[in-house]
C-alpha cells in the first residue's frame, strides 16, 4: 500500500516539476560556431518545415518579437509541452578573415513531462537535417548579432508553389520512382541549393 502511494507521489511529482529542453545550432568550440548562409526568407521557411514536419497537425504560431521564429505545443492527456524555433541573424568572420552574415537557430521548449522532450529533440533533428541539406554552413568566430532585412515575418507557410524545399522534397519523389536519373537529379537539387 505504501509503495503503490509512493509510486503515486512520485509521478505527481514528476508531471508538476516540468522540464525544459534547449539547443542550438552553433556547434563547433568557443572560438568558432557554424552559421548558415542562407537568405531571411529560406531560415524562416526551414525552420517553419522543421515544426510543420516533426510536430504535424498543431497549430503553429509566428514569433514576430525582436527573434523571429514559429511556435507551437504538444499535448497528451495532463501533459502538455510548449516548443519554438527561434531564427537568430549573425555576423563572424570567416576562415579568410572576411565577415560572413548568416543565421543560427534554436529549438527550445518547456512543459510537464518527458514526451514533450523527446518531440523537442525530433524537432531539432529535423531542423539540422534540413540545414545540413543546404550546404551552406560556415564555421565563424566572432560571432554577433545580425539584423533582420524584412520588416515581418516573411515566409508565408501557405505558399508551397515557389518554396525551394517542397520542389526538393518533389524532385526527390521523382528519383525515388526512377522518373529521372541520377545526373538529372543532382543537376536539379544543386540548381535548387544554389537559389536558397
């Protein structure tokens, strides 16, 4: 009886504590940390297909503050667990000494128990996937704060005709069922890479 009551406060316990999980894309030591290269529109819109694909069918709300990014919650029974991806602008100097201006990103979130953390690090994998498909990472130091060129958010979600990773993620499918070759396949995805 005592166990099962312990038991019992123990897991109590547990969901009321909460966690939080945090991380970021800047890898590398103190002195050198990876940005992308890539345009304003291309971090928000990848970081908008890392939440869409790893937490689908929640609603997803746009952080327009001082750092940009999308939002969202997972939600299981009393647990309930908030994430965003925040797309910060950043300027360092690269290997050659020439300033290089790019962004970094950050998955975090807070919640009530451990299946919102596992969500968490699902959704930060898929955002390193996706950069990592770029090819535009640089590894910096002294990394600051960039600025934003656009006013607003300037990825709309609902625009998938022009979106660069939907044409990859297409062009992909089209491999996959031996539509086209190899060559042309490769000739197309650097085609798309290069316009990110």
């Amino acid at each position: 009886m005592k166990r099962g009551l312990l038991y019992i406060v123990l897991l109590i316990g547990l969901l009321v504590s909460g966690c939080s999980t945090h991380f970021s894309t800047l890898s590398g030591d103190n002195y050198q940390k990876m940005i992308y290269t890539i345009s304003e529109e291309m971090a928000l819109m990848l970081a908008h297909r890392a939440i869409v694909t790893a937490i689908p069918g929640r609603t997803i709300t746009t952080i327009d503050g001082p750092i940009k990014g999308y939002s969202t919650y997972t939600r299981f029974a009393l647990d309930t667990y908030t994430q965003q991806v925040l797309v910060h602008p950043a300027i360092g100097l690269d290997k050659n000494g020439e300033k290089v201006a790019g962004f970094y990103f950050e998955v975090s979130g807070a919640g009530t128990s451990g299946s919102g953390r596992a969500k968490n690090v699902q959704l930060f994998e898929k955002l390193q996937e996706l950069l990592n498909d770029t090819g535009k990472g640089v590894y910096v130091s002294s990394l600051q704060a960039g600025h934003y060129k656009s006013k607003g958010t300037v990825h709309d979600p609902k625009s998938t005709a022009n979106d660069p990773f939907h044409q990859l993620e297409k062009l992909k499918e089209l491999f996959d069922r031996g539509v086209i070759t190899k060559e042309d396949y490769d000739a197309k995805k650097k085609e798309l890479l290069d316009r990110m």
